[in-house]
C-alpha cells in the first residue's frame, strides 16, 4: 500500500464479484490498514493500483473450434459500488482503439487455445491506448446487448463455438443501451413492458435484495 502511494484496491482472490470481496483505499495513511484482512475473511488477497483511466470498454468475443474468431463491437460499461450499471453501443472511443480491443481479445483467444465466448475488459487511457483489466472466460453481463441488437447473440454464438458449427455474424444492428435490474430495481418492471423498442429478461429469481442482479433490458436508439 505504501508503494501505491496509500490508493489501490484491495480484493479476494477467489469468489468475488459484483463489488464483494473489495477495499478500495484511496490516500490512505498505512496505519490504518490494520485489521482490514482480518475483516475480509483471513483468505488470499490482492492488491491492485488504482488506474487512471477515461472510461471502460469490454470486448465480446468467440473463437470456434476451427480457430476463427468473431469479436462485437465494444461496449461502454459503467459501474456503481463495483457492480455494472449500463453497457452502452457504441462506446464513445474513437475506430483506431475499437479495433485495437478487438485484435487484442482475438490475440488472447488464440494464445490461449480457447474454443467458445470470453469477455475482455479494457480500461481505455487518456491517450487512447488499453490496459486490460478483466478476463470473463464465458458469456458476459456485458454482452447481453447482443440479445436484442444482434442477429446472432453471444448465448447463440457459444453454443456454435463449442459444438464446431461455424461462428454467427457479430454485427450490430442498433444502437442500444443494457441496463441491469438490481434489487429493487424490479419496481420498474410494469413501465418498462410499456416500452416497444425494449428487450427485457428476468432471471426468475424468488427474492430481490439489494446489490442482487435480478435481470436486464436492452433499450434499442433506432436512427432518426
């Protein structure tokens, strides 16, 4: 923590997500780290510098068993309190470091071997340039988008990875904004089935509580 000048964040290394299992400290005096590991549990932790980045993009992307690789557009994802909020396309980064995130996540797939959907997470810096920051071997939160503005979606796109059928077309028909439905964001429900450009999909979950991811709509932006 000295090293990182008192700021970075402090996480489990195994089974957290969605904002558990993390300290963020910022400009913190040293003395005070104390007892924070016994709070988190006593378990293997990680330390991680804080990262001055523009925004986040992540990347959805496939690799068949053939080796060929289709990656989606990417998308700008927004956190609160470490779970994400909204992935919006497109992402407001200019065509070069769109497809820079992109060839990186075909570059990770191949050297990795990987047959199926991963998701990539990039911190985008001042200048333009990446700094991955996630790997999600598996379908994403941030590619539910491609439900409602897609031909083929990345559930889709999995299933065809990994049973050697040849990999869907990863282009986006529209605009759009995914939205996840927290805790008691289900209230929202009734007047979100009122709207027509809008994909909704609850996860069937019996009880809502908060921080808990309960479902999530795409709202498309047709073209005027």
């Amino acid at each position: 923590l000295k090293t990182f000048n008192g700021s970075g964040v402090l996480k489990t290394r195994r089974m957290g997500y969605d904002g558990k299992g993390q300290r963020v400290f910022r400009n913190m005096e040293t003395a005070g780290f104390a007892g924070v590991c016994e709070a988190m549990g006593n378990v293997p932790l990680i330390l991680e510098s804080l990262v001055a980045f523009e925004r986040e993009i992540s990347v959805i992307a496939a690799r068949g068993l053939d080796g060929s690789v289709a990656a989606y557009d990417p998308a700008e994802n927004v956190h609160r309190e470490g779970i994400l909020r909204t992935s919006t396309l497109p992402a407001a980064i200019d065509p070069a470091t769109a497809t820079a995130a992109k060839d990186a996540a075909a570059k990770i797939l191949s050297a990795l071997d990987y047959v199926g959907v991963i998701g990539v997470e990039f911190f985008v810096l001042a200048d333009g340039s990446l700094l991955a920051n996630e790997l999600a071997p598996r379908v994403h939160n941030s590619g539910h988008w491609t439900e409602a503005a897609c031909v083929v979606s990345q559930f889709e796109q999995h299933i065809r990875a990994v049973t050697g059928l040849p990999l869907g077309s990863p282009a986006r028909h529209f605009d759009c904004v995914m939205e996840n439905l927290i805790g008691d964001d289900m209230l929202r429900v009734p007047a979100l089935l009122n709207e027509p450009d809008l994909m909704l999909h609850l996860y069937g979950k019996a009880e809502s509580r908060p921080g808990r991811k309960m479902g999530h709509f795409t709202r498309l932006i047709r073209p005027r």
